[in-house]
C-alpha cells in the first residue's frame, strides 16, 4: 500500500494567517491526490482534487501543488470556519485508496 | 445535487454481522461514471477504504485486502441504493461508517466528491 504522511499534525494559527499544510507518500503518485476538510461531526468535504484543481464551490483561498511524491495545501488567508481537520488522499492506486493521517488546524 | 441517506444500525454484537445501507437521490447506482464506496473512520485507524461496487457494462466490486473475506458490497438497482455487510465483527471494526460516491472511479482521478451523513458503529455485547 501507498503511505501517506501528513505534517505538522497539529498546527495553531489565527485569523488571516497564511498557512500550510504538507503530504507526503512513500512512493511516487504523479499529481494523484485529493484534499479533504473535516469539521467535528461532519463527513469530509472534498477541497481539492489532481493535486491542484480546486472543488466547485470551494473558496478561492483553497490551493493545492506538488508531484511525485510531495505536495502541499495553502489557505492564503484563514478565516473562521477553515479551523478543522484536512486530509490528504491518493488516487494512484485506483481503488486501493489511502488517506493521510490528517493535520488538525487550531485557534491560536 | 447528489445526496447519499445512511441507515442501519448503531450497535452490533461481536461475531455478528454490520449491515448498512445507504439510499442514493440526484444520481443512479447504474451511472456509468460513479462508483459507490464505503469508507470508515475511527481515532485508531484514521479513515480507511473499504470497497467500492460501480457499473461498467457489468457490475464490479473491489474489496481492501484486510476486509475482503469479510465484506460484501450490493447494488440495489430497484430501490437505487448500495449496502454494506461486513461479518463476524469484532470491536475493532467499531468506527464511522461512510457512503461515499467517487468520481472518475477507473481513474486515477478519482475523488470522493459527495459523502453520506456518516454511522456511528459500535461493536459490543
């Protein structure tokens, strides 16, 4: 299977930071790979998808890079309700799909 | 707009077996370009995929290797839903259950765009 490692685990940051958010898999995935937003209760929301094409609906301060093996997710300016729990996920592997562990982004 | 409705329920006995099922509105279990999948979470094992059931001139299901003797993935094309059984559940398998459409399933494009509400399992006597 496909390891994806997310850092940092954890991040604290305020309103209007500009934050980010790395993922990395343990083997080369071309530009296969998604981002997830979770709030607490909720089901995952898709953000971004091909590692840069961002979700209809999805506010334009969402942004996604990065190929092979690295890749990143910019919130250029944090508002409120972007405080949750973002995940990354591989597509590569076609269907044996794996998700990062998730980065839990705090108040600070 | 694609909306997936869970049901099932929330506590099943150990060795037992966890049935859910989740009703499709806005798409159709038949669509050529979906696949309906269902994915778990849980604190000690963080979101996992555990198969997926599509049609492509036939129908087609693909299992994670760690569920595989245990899972079963079902259309229902009369009622236009999927369901879930997983059997001989053990604690472990308590989690968030999830019905999830993927778009672009036999691509390496695909992505989990629209999500169920989520199912709280419980595997307990």
């Amino acid at each position: 299977d496909i390891q994806m490692t997310q850092s940092p685990s954890s991040l604290s940051a305020s309103v209007g930071d500009r934050v980010t958010i790395t993922c990395r898999a343990s083997q080369t995935i071309s530009t296969y790979l998604n981002w997830y937003q979770q709030r607490p209760g909720k089901a995952p929301k898709l953000l971004v998808f091909a590692a840069s094409s961002l979700q209809s609906g999805v506010p334009s301060r969402f942004s996604g890079s990065g190929s092979g093996t690295d890749f990143t997710l910019t919130i250029s300016s944090l508002q409120p309700e972007d405080f949750a729990t973002y995940y990354c996920q591989q597509s590569y592997s076609t269907p044996l799909y794996t998700f990062g562990q998730g980065t839990k982004l705090e108040i600070k | 707009q694609v909306q997936l409705q869970q049901s099932g329920p929330g506590l099943v006995k150990p060795s037992q077996t966890l049935s859910l099922t989740c009703a499709i509105s806005g798409d159709s279990v038949s669509s050529n370009s979906a696949a309906w999948n269902w994915i778990r979470q849980s604190p000690s094992r963080g979101l996992e995929w555990l198969g997926r059931t599509y049609y492509g001139s036939k129908w087609y299901n693909d299992y994670a290797v760690y569920v595989k003797s245990r899972i079963t993935i079902n259309p229902d094309t009369s009622k236009n839903q999927v369901s879930l059984q997983l059997n001989s559940v053990t604690p472990e398998d308590t989690a968030v259950y999830y019905c999830v459409r993927a778009a672009h399933p036999d691509t390496a494009l695909a992505h989990f765009d629209y999500w169920g509400q989520g199912t709280l399992v419980t595997v307990s006597s």
